[in-house]
C-alpha cells in the first residue's frame, strides 16, 4: 500500500487549495480514506473522511470549508481547501482509515489511532 499526497503550497486567507492523494497497492473501491493534519508544536489531528460510497464526516474546524471527494477509477482521494486561515497551517497526510463505510455517517471524531496507511505528508502554509 502506498499513498502520495501532493498540492501543498503557499495559499492567501480567504483563498483555495486542493490537495491530491495517489493510491497504489491496493484496490480503492473498498474502504474508507482520510485527511489529517498536523501543526508544528501540535499533535495530528483528523480533518475528514470519505466512505467508499461517498459519505463525508468533516472535524468542524473545517467543515463548510474543506470538501473530501474521491475518485476510486483514478485511485485518488482529494482534499478542497476553500477559505483557509492561518489556522489551517500544517503538513497534511492522506491514509487509510480502519473504519467500516457505515460507521462513517455517525463519526463524531476522525482519531489519528484509526489511520492505518499513510502518505508522507504535503506542507500548506496559509500565509498572506
């Protein structure tokens, strides 16, 4: 299993950003996948997740704001970045969740202990 995330960068408050994560190694159609997030002197935390069929849960720091979306022919998962802050400042990861699809709809918190694979991480600075 491997996952590349990509698309980091430097964005202006108020601005847009998306974020890619490549799948390899295993089939994406099945499972449930992930976005997290950690800021420097802070532990990671859990943005949001995307069940295989396209059901959404949204940490609400970012919710309204960022948008999961997935494409399971191309193997990518994505992460819309619209209207960040400064707050959103951190290296952002990709992983695999250990969650089952219908568990998705009832998620009250995305914890880092359900990430199972992760990508290496891509750095979004919000800045102006």
């Amino acid at each position: 299993v491997q996952l590349q995330a990509s698309g980091g960068g430097l964005v202006q408050p108020g601005g847009s950003l998306r974020l890619s994560c490549a799948c390899s190694g295993f089939t994406l159609y099945y499972g449930v996948m992930g976005w997290f997030r950690q800021a420097p002197g802070k532990e990671r935390e859990g943005v949001g997740c995307i069940s295989s069929s396209g059901t959404t849960y949204y940490a609400d720091s970012v919710k309204g704001r960022f948008t999961i979306s997935r494409d399971n022919a191309k193997k990518m998962v994505y992460l819309q970045m619209n209207s960040p802050t400064p707050e959103d400042t951190a290296v952002y990861y990709c992983a695999t969740i250990k969650a089952l699809d219908g568990e998705v709809a009832t998620m009250r918190a995305l914890s880092p202990r359900l990430g199972d694979y992760w990508g290496q991480g891509t750095q979004v600075t919000v800045s102006s």
